[in-house]
C-alpha cells in the first residue's frame, strides 16, 4: 500500500499523457481541448477550488504530440507554474470583448494542421465548460479544423486508478468512517437535521477532510423518501431513520459512502431492510473479481433488493468514484464494461419498505488481482442504533 | 429587513417566471432551456448538492407562458414535487440509449411551435451543463426548432436581488465574519495551513453555515502568490501573511469575503499594502450609489491599488455575488452598468508589494436607495495580529 502524499511525482502525469496521445492516435484525434476540472486536473496537477467560480473558463490543450499546453486566466498562472506544465499561456480574464477564444484559437491552429481534429468530452456524465457562444467563436476562427468528440480517452483513462490514487481515495474513506463511528456524539433525538448536517460536516474535517464537498441524507419515519435533500431544520424523533452520505476529499480525491441510524428501536421493516442492503452488498463484492461484468455486480445486488424484477428509484446500484463524487461507470443491467484491476466502485443498493419509504446503503470498493477489496468498513446487517 | 427563513414562497417564483416570460415576448423566443443548478434553483427553489454527481442532466422548461416543466431524473422527483412546480417529467437515468434527450424534445415539442426558438445561456459566466452530443441529438430531434442563446434573461433577472434573498446573504455573511473573528483560536506560528483551512470550515459551520463550498487562501513571508490555492501542509511562521477567502452558504446563498492577518508584527510594505486596500474598499464604497457605474467602482480603487495604471492578477477588483460564489457583473473598465437597487457585489481590490508578493482584501455590499451598505464588517486600515 503506498502510504498516501499531496500530490503526485511528475511521472505519474507524464504517464497519462502518453497513454492519451496513443489513445489519440488510434482515434485521429489531433489534439484533446479539456475545459473542466477533473479533465483539467488529471493532465496536469492544477488542484484549486477556484472552479466554484464559474466566472472564467479554463483550458488545457494536449497535442497528439509534445508537451501540454494550459491556455488559462491570469489569476491561475502561479498556481499552474507549480504544476508540471510549463507551456502557459493567459488572458485578462474576464475580457467581455474575447474571453480567451482568440488565444486558445491561436494555440490550436499551431498544434493541429488545417483539416485536424479537436476531441471534446461529449459524451454521457461530460459537458463543456465554457459559454456556448465561445465555442461557435472558437470553431469560426480555426479555419478548417473540426471540433469532435473525444472518442472517451479521458474516461477511459481515469477508469483504471493508480495505487497512489486509490492511497488518497482511501484516505478520504477512512476519514469518514472514522466521521460515521462518531455520528452518536451528534444526533439524538431533539436535534435539528440542519445541526446534525452541520456538526456532521465538522466531525469530517476533525477527521481528516480537506473539504467536504458532499452531504446529502435524509430523517424519517421508517425510512426516507429520497437520497439527495439537504437538511431541513425538523428535528429528530425516536423511530426515525438517519441516513448520510458524504462526499469528503482528501487531496482531491472523494470517498462517497452512507450510513444509516435507528434513532431507538428499528421497526421490523427497517431491521429487515438493513439487513437486505448488507446481504445485496455482499452479494455483488462476492463476485467483484477482473473479468466479472458491472451488469453482474447489478444483477447480484437487484435479486436481493428487487425480488420482483422492479427497480430502485436512482436509476443505478453504484457507480465509479475518483476524481469526482461519481465516475462512469454506472452499475446498471445495461453496462457491460469487465472489472479490471484498479477500478475504484461503489456498491449502494436501496429498497424501497411497505408504505413507500426508502433505504438506501453504500460501500467502497476496490478490484484487486484476485478480486474486491472494501475501502470502507462493511457493515453488519444490524443497522446502527443511536 | 426581512428575517431569513429558509425557502421562499411560491409568489417569489411566480414573479421570477412572469418577469422572464415578459423578457421572453420582447426577445422572441418561445422558451428558455434551464441545465445548470442556479438556473434552475431560481426559478424553482430545487436546492440539493446532488449537482456534485455529474453523472445526470437535469433540464428545466420555462414556456413563453403556462407553468415551468421539470424534466429530470427520477432520483430527483421526490424533492422537486416539494417545490411549486407540478408538471415533473423523469426518465430512469442514466440510460445509456437516451438519456434524457427523447423526453427533453417530447416536451419542447409541445410548448413550442415550429419553426419556434428555444433558449439557452449562452453568454461569458454560462455553460451548457449536458452532454454537447445530447444538445447535438436534440437540435436533430426538435424539427424546426431552433436553439439559440437566452438574450441573457436569467443573467439580467438575477442581477437584482430580492429582499429575502439579501437576507439570506446576510446571515451567510455574519456566519463568515464570526468565524474570521475566532481565527486566533486556530492560526498560529506552527500550525499547518492545511490545518487551518480544515479548522476554520469547522468555526464556519459552527457558526451557522449549512456548507462551505469554497475557502482558498494562502500564507506566506510579507505577502502571498495568489488568492486561488487549497492548503500546503507548511506550517506558519512569524512574518507571515495568512488570508482566508471563503464562500459559506445558507439556504443555497454565498457570502465571498476574505481577511489578511499577520502573524506577529507586519513589515511596513504590509502595513501599507493592507491600509492602501482598506482605502480602495471604502473609496467605491463611497461612490456606491444608484446611478453610478460598475467601472466607476473599478477606477475609484484602481487609482489606489494601482496608482501607476497597471493591473492586478485577478483581472478584476469584485464581482456579483448570489446564488453563485461569483456572479454577473465583474468591476472592470469595460462595464458599463448601472448600478441599482438590490445589486450585491463584492469589493475586492489587490495589491502588489515590492518584490512581486500580493494582498487582496475583500467586502460585501447591497446597493439600496441612498448608497450601498456594508454586508460585511468592514476593517480597519491595521492588518489584524495573530
């Protein structure tokens, strides 16, 4: 196990520019425009949560050969000269005349011949962040080569973690396990939800978060009706179910995991619930092994949680996880993608109880050589009472 | 001043869509296509940090006139029929055949005639938050139907805030200013920056902040090399300079203001940095009035900070401030806008110190009928001592 470092050697991201150039090459991609932050990122290093800002676009150039180029504002030049790019070229930003199109235009007409191609992020879980009007600008002003889509490099790249990515991941996990473990200090009945959040979210930085850039759950009666609201000020009542999920990150990297509480006494239907999201999540690490398919690990899970065939309410049963709070990709009877070694997962059922509330339970997961190995702690299928 | 309460009622929306269908009729479209979180939030009320998972569109249809449609994953109809809206449309996504797109054109098929526009953002500060080959199977699915850009209707709307809007602000704000004050408790010579990033999102949720989306910041020898880097696990030390610049939320609305403090006695280059941004904050402060311009806020402290014409790093000295971290407009030369009542904006001049090290100091203003208010506590010309 690499111990977990900020960062990553030089190498690392040298790596994953050759791979993508061959990966260009295959496709006849002459260069790859990124626009987003992991995309940004996973090429470079550059880490800022400065994209909350939504103000100024960001883009970094990779040619099917040769060095990246960042064409950036300049208020990210001396955080991107930190990195292991040195081609750094900016704007004023924000220019209400030209955002950065004339120069990004300029850098991509040097490194694609006339009639190239420019791959984007097109696809499912993608979009371009910059203003649509700046793209139709864009592709006016370099000539005859065609933005297209990027035949998935980048996803496919950033399927398959690094032992020292997945050294970070896991560092984000065990901060919210360790967050999970002290849940009791903080919620009992009487307390608000939005305190429960709140002093939930501080647990998480106690323990290690950076920052905590996702916590949703719910409060309810013998279950919760959806998996996504922020908190509400009601407070809780004995015979409530508590369920968290958070987002936390260390480095960069997210865990993304629930659990669930009892507040007193589960009822019958929640104590039986439970312990079919264990069995579900069980079910599918059982079989989580380098040439398994992500269908199988639905499969595995949907028997347990859908006897009748139906479906769960999120659409998916798990999902990738990285870079970002979901990564493709998505556990669903239509995915047919095989396991491969460094794939980082989450495994989360949900059942739907009598009366129409849900549950909904979540691992981590990693596939090993001889097959998955849980990030987060496995739960019992007794759900936690407090 | 209206007491902040969490949510809005259901007239505060019905106004926002009669305001954006009378803009509509005078820019001819027949109706505008929301993607993004904010966008869709205001019209809405839907607030959920789900938008961290970019793994599903969400798409909002607001007619030229009738009632917005929602047409979103099924993940997410439970918490938006606890909106006002009514018409909820899902598909089970992700679908890896047709994520959406199919119900998208249904819909705009129906509240739009043929040969009819559609509009989206378009312009600097937006994205189309979808994937670009689902806009692409879109426009090839509507027919006659056009989409083209928004005429910058929910940028122009947004730009005023309401009354409880302004309270949502405020209390974000006060929660922000609280936790600066208690900085000495967790910032001293010795302790890690990541430490106190980590320790002060703790102050700012036990302040009262719901989360914090963003806090940056930098500490170093008389000075900093920008304003937009997470935490290094260097410690401080005497003769530093630590600033924290955070963006806390509550119910969905940011502050964005930072603080500089020095750890011990500033050097004189620090003393007069600190008091030459505290002089350009209260410079546009003073002008700060309906009838004035945004770039009569930029001169009033770019004549201080930069009294031989030049620029500073961020390319501007404030920004809009909202439902967003940063919003429209930016203090530049080039704005033009009037300012008016309701407007939020930060002030946030910068300086640079002899040998290339920088101060950036941050406030939050509303604009109301006799001049603008401090949001924010406003500091004194001393760099605070810790």
């Amino acid at each position: 196990m690499t111990p977990p470092v900020r960062g990553f050697p030089d190498a690392e991201f040298s790596a994953r520019l050759v791979r993508a150039q061959a990966l260009m090459a295959i496709a006849g991609l002459d260069a790859l425009l990124l626009t987003t932050e992991p995309e940004v990122r996973y090429y470079t290093g550059f880490l800022t949560r400065f994209w909350e800002s939504p103000t100024r676009p960001w883009f970094v150039v990779l040619p099917q050969s040769g060095a990246p180029i960042a064409v950036i504002p300049g208020i990210g030049a001396h955080l991107m000269a930190q990195t292991w790019v040195r081609d750094i070229r900016t704007w004023a930003a924000p220019d209400y005349n030209d955002d950065g199109v004339a120069l990004l235009a300029d850098t991509l007409r040097e490194v694609v011949p006339g009639g190239g191609t420019i791959g984007v992020a097109d696809q499912m879980e993608s979009h371009l962040r910059m203003p649509l009007a700046s793209l139709r600008a864009l592709e006016a002003a370099i000539g005859t080569r065609r933005v297209t889509g990027d035949d998935t490099i980048t996803r496919r790249l950033r399927l398959l973690k690094s032992d020292p990515e997945i050294a970070k991941i896991t560092r984000a996990v065990g901060a919210a396990d360790r967050a999970f473990d002290r849940v009791p200090e903080i919620a009992r009945a009487g307390v608000a939800l939005s305190q429960v959040f709140r002093d939930f979210q501080g647990l998480c930085l106690q323990e290690g978060a950076d920052w905590v850039p996702y916590l949703a759950g719910a409060a309810g009666a013998g279950g919760y009706g959806d998996v996504i609201s922020p908190a509400t000020d009601v407070a809780l009542v004995a015979g409530d179910v508590l369920m968290l999920d958070t987002g936390l990150v260390w480095d960069g990297y997210f865990c993304d995991f629930d659990r669930n509480f009892s507040v007193g006494a589960p009822t019958a239907a929640v104590a039986d619930g439970h312990a079919r999201l264990i069995a579900a999540t069980e079910a599918a690490f059982a079989i989580a092994r380098p040439g398994a398919l992500i269908c199988d690990l639905f499969h595995a899970m949907n028997e347990i949680v859908n006897p009748d065939g139906g479906a769960s309410q999120a659409g998916r049963l798990g999902h990738g996880l990285g870079m970002q709070l979901t990564e493709w990709p998505s556990i669903i009877a239509a995915d047919r993608t095989g396991l491969q070694v460094g794939m980082v997962l989450t495994l989360e059922p949900g059942v739907t109880l009598p009366g129409g509330k849900i549950l909904v339970h979540e691992e981590n997961i990693v596939i090993e050589a001889t097959g998955a190995r849980f990030l987060s702690r496995p739960q019992r299928q007794e759900i936690r009472v407090i």
